[in-house]
C-alpha cells in the first residue's frame, strides 16, 4: 500500500492498434443511461486464464463491479455452453445468444519473466458478431485488483460511451467504539470497500474529508490539541501539512477545481461566514459576509459558481454565488430544509441532503435549482459525494437503532441502491477522482 501511484500505473498497450484482432464494425450492444430506469444487460463473464486461481479473482472484481452498476446482470457460469473459451479464439455466438448473454468477456493472466504479469482481455458483441475492445495491461501482482477495475471501467465505457468509476477510491471517516466514546479515525479504501487502510491514529477528532480534483491529496478538518485545524495530507507519501490556524471554528474544507484553493466556512461571534485561500501564498478572502451561518461550499466544476448553504433566511437553504462571493441568490425553495450541496462532475446537478417530514433525504437538483429530485429518504441521510462520472451519489446512512452510520451508493435513477462493506461504522465518504 506504500507504493506510489506512479509506480501502480500500468503501461497499457493495445495489440494491433488498441484491439487485439479485427477493428470492430458499429455495435449493437449497447445501454443508454440517460433513461429513467435501465433494464440490465446480459452479460457473460468468464474466469481469465491463469497458472493460478488468480484469473479467477480479476474476473470476479470485473463482475461485481459492473452488477454493482446495476446497468449489467451477469449470467450465472452454469448455463454457459460453450466451455474454454479464450483470448485466441473467436466465441462461437450461437452458443451464448441462445442464453441471451449480449456481450461476453474473456481474459488471460501471464507471469511475466521480469515478475509482474501480463493481463489481457477481449470483450465481444454476440449478436453482431464482433470484437468491441480488447487491451492488455502490465502490473506487479499485488496490484491484481485495480486491473480488474480498469478492464471494468474499460467495458463499462464501450458499453455505455460514459467514463467508468471504478478504478477509484473513497476517503471517509470511520468510527468504532461505544457511541458516547465514539473513535473516529480518517480511512481510505477502494471504491468497493476493498484494500481499507487509516490515515490517521484516532487520537484526534477528524471531519469532512475531501479529495483534490487535481492530486491525490485530501483536506480535511481535525481538532488537534483541542483547537480545530484544516490539514492538506498526500496520499503517496503521507505528508501532513495545515492549511491554517484560524480563530473560531473551521467548517467543510473543500478544494478548488484545479486544485489550488481550499474554501470552507469559518465560524466568528456566533456567525459564519465563506472564505477562500490560496494554497500558495496563503492569501484567504472573504466570499459571504452575514450574521447567518452560511458553510458547505463546493465549486462548479468550471470554478465559475460556488453552492453553499446558509440560513439567513430562516432556516437552511441552498444559494449559488460567484467565485467572488458576487451574485448570491438562492435556489432551493421546496418544503423543508436543505444541507451538504455538492455540485456534479459534469456540472449539470447539484447534491443536497434534504430534511422534511421528520425524514433526512438525498436528492438533486438543477444548478438553478428546477428540476428537484429525491434518491432516497430514511430516518439519518446525509454527505453526498459525486463518482467522478457525474452518475452516481455515496452517502452515509444512520437507521434507526442501529448503532451507527454506513456508507450507501445510489445511482441517479433512485433504483439501485447499495450498502458499501466497511470495517465499522464509516461517515462523511468523498469520492477521488479516476486514479489513472
């Protein structure tokens, strides 16, 4: 885990011109994830040729990853009828169409002599008859898994023309302990909740973790020594810095599209307000000034507007502003109030935690804030996160009685709901952006 993301890089080479054999022709496969509620596709998976059981286990990630979507229904090993199949030899397609498996996936995993190994894949469209992508990929051995998430991504976006998820991780907060004597430790771990490692000892408090867009960095508040500080720490080697000490308290630090500026709230004499600092010179401007409590802020993905909540007008609303702290308007105006805006990847939607009718939900909204939407309702709902496709929302749920909070994905249809595996209970999850 001490290895550097340069070093986990694989050279992916594509055999003849990206494809291993013939170029494809135009695909019938395909799913259009603009509608509403997406049947499943077909799709057959097979066990990756190997010396060892590790083929075996690459295809295993390949396909729960890509059920967990809910855009794929992997059809059970037992009903295929054409036995063997590998990498050299072109499906007999009659042979998987009869039990409706749209696409098929077949791999191969060779040790190479240099120690690392060599994994290839082709992924085929059955009723057309032809080759949609193929690749092969060079990695050291404990790196198995995140070749897995590639090929996945890689099938995901030749089937979809949307970027795949996951090959990327999830900072969050986990907690142990008696709840009165809550232990909360920063943790990062794949996007499956694999590979969970801690970033911090749990000596100090920490809250709202958040990744860079730009670096494998987060920011992240603590209260160290009793006093509450913003820290940038670098995932590859560790390193912790402040960001500042700053009177009062210090709220949802959150960086900037490219990654050069933190903005949070800083709570003083009872009120907070927005500011912004540059990460090089340290220079922190002031964006809102209320006697609200006006906090959570999150860029565009352009850097252009900023989102934010604030209750000057009474309660907890959702307003937009320019990156100046210019033209603050609210956009939020259903029944309740709104918490936690982040705005998506793509720019098109805004996340909010929404509390109403004595239940916490997770919806979205446009940026002018039409078109509102509720994903899921429950007793404890809050912090969503973005995949970094702009398709799907992570969001950690407290129920009623059950001790503590766990981490849930949703896509933005509402319908295929997930509990994500952690070791605890686990709070305040922020997606990385891809690690390629």
């Amino acid at each position: 885990m001490k290895t550097s993301i340069r070093g986990v890089l694989m050279a992916i080479a594509a055999i003849a011109g990206a494809i291993l054999f013939a170029a494809p022709a135009s695909a019938v496969v395909e799913i259009d994830i603009t509608q509403g509620n997406v049947e499943p596709l077909p799709i057959a998976i097979t066990d990756f040729q190997s010396q060892d059981g590790i083929g075996q286990q690459i295809a295993g990630v390949v396909q729960a990853d890509l059920k967990r979507s809910g855009l794929f229904a992997p059809i059970d090993k037992s009903a295929f009828i054409q036995k063997g199949l590998t990498v050299d030899t072109s499906p007999t397609f009659t042979d998987w169409t009869v039990i409706n498996a749209q696409a098929i996936v077949v791999g191969r995993v060779t040790p190479e002599a240099d120690g690392r190994l060599r994994v290839e894949f082709r992924l085929w469209d059955t009723f057309a008859g032809q080759q949609l992508d193929g690749q092969q990929f060079y990695t050291n051995p404990e790196n198995w898994r995140r070749v897995a998430h590639i090929i996945a991504d890689a099938i995901y976006q030749r089937l979809t023309g949307e970027k795949g998820y996951f090959d990327t991780r999830i900072v969050f907060v986990s907690e142990s302990g008696a709840k009165d004597k809550r232990v909360k430790r920063l943790a990062i771990m794949d996007q499956d909740g694999a590979n969970v490692r801690f970033l911090t000892q749990g000596n100090d408090l920490v809250l709202t973790p958040r990744f860079s867009p730009s670096r494998q960095e987060v920011t992240y508040m603590s209260f160290g020594d009793g006093e509450p500080r913003v820290y940038l720490l670098q995932l590859e080697t560790g390193q912790r810095e402040i960001v500042g000490n700053f009177p009062g308290m210090t709220f949802s630090p959150r960086f900037s599209p490219d990654g050069q500026k933190v903005i949070m709230s800083l709570q003083q004499d009872g009120n907070a307000n927005i500011y912004a600092m540059d990460l090089r010179s340290r220079a922190t401007t002031r964006l809102t000034s209320t006697t609200a409590i006006d906090t959570s802020p999150s860029y565009s993905p352009d850097g252009q507007r900023i989102v934010f909540e604030s209750d000057r007008g009474g309660r907890q609303q959702i307003y937009v502003m320019n990156p100046d702290g210019s033209g603050q308007q609210r956009i939020s105006f259903g029944d309740g109030s709104y918490s936690t805006p982040v705005w998506s990847p793509r720019g098109d939607l805004v996340a909010f935690t929404k509390q109403s009718g004595g239940q916490f939900q997770i919806g979205v909204m446009r940026p002018d804030g039409s078109g509102e939407r509720i994903l899921t309702s429950g007793f404890h709902n809050e912090g969503p996160t973005w995949a970094p496709n702009g398709r799907v929302l992570m969001f950690f749920r407290d129920i009623k009685g059950g001790g503590g909070p766990q981490l849930y994905s949703i896509d933005l249809t509402g319908y295929n709901e997930q509990k994500i595996p952690t070791p605890g209970f686990a709070s305040d999850p922020a997606w990385s952006p891809s690690l390629e």
